[in-house]
C-alpha cells in the first residue's frame, strides 16, 4: 500500500489548523455589544419611540411586572414581579393595585415612588397636564 502524499498533506494542514482555530475563537466575557438600529432614537422614553426603535432600549428600563423569560410563551400565569412586589385586582376586576419594591432609587438617587407610575401611566394615556 503506497502513501499517497498529495491526498495527506492537505488533510493534515486541515487538522492542525481546525485543531489550532478552535482555542482561538473561543469567546471571551464582557466587552461591547454594537447593534444596528436602522432608526435614530430621538429619546429614551419607551412612550414617545415606536416599537421597533424601542427594542435596544428595552433591557435598560424596569418594569412593574414582566413575562417570565424562562417560560416559551408568555400568558397571565407567567407574568412575573419586578418594581412591583405583588398586585391585586379590586372587588369588580377594574381597578389593579400594585405594592412597589422598597429601596428603588433612579439614576439621580432619587426614590421610586407611585407618583412616578402615575406619571408614566398619564403620559401613555394622554391623561396627564404634560403631553
């Protein structure tokens, strides 16, 4: 049986290298993450941005409650607390009170309050003195 050289020395060449790539491309922890967004945000405020502009801007903002990112599709019994600890629906299902974590502060250092969700809910419902 002869060796044929040609046939070997490309599949060796292939080996070391694949061998050689796979510790090289290993990723790496932190860093930065760039994504195109083909609209120019105008501000940071969920409410005054259409959807898809809003999406980068998503995992900067909390929520009163969210879905579940564990479960694959979301639905009430998924829902999930976040700057609301519990919540409870009135006597005729048409009112919904929120109790809010303790401790929240914004950026600033100011405290989280409920007048901060008041706001924010006038704001979306056109409700408030300030469009």
């Amino acid at each position: 049986m002869t060796l044929n050289l040609r046939a070997v020395a490309p599949t060796s060449a292939l080996l070391i290298a694949m061998s050689i790539s796979g510790t090289a491309s290993a990723q790496k922890r932190g860093g930065i993450l760039r994504i195109y967004n083909p609209e120019r945000i105008a501000s940071l405020s969920m409410l005054e941005e259409f959807a898809n502009a809003e999406l980068p801007i998503m995992g900067m903002f909390n929520n009163l409650v969210m879905f579940d990112q564990h479960v694959a599709q979301n639905s009430l019994q998924s829902i999930v607390p976040d700057l609301a600890t519990s919540w409870s629906w009135d006597e005729e299902g048409t009112g919904l009170t929120f109790q809010l974590r303790q401790g929240v502060k914004w950026h600033d250092g100011e405290p989280f309050t409920a007048r901060d969700v008041k706001c924010t809910w006038d704001l979306y419902l056109e409700t408030g003195p300030e469009k």
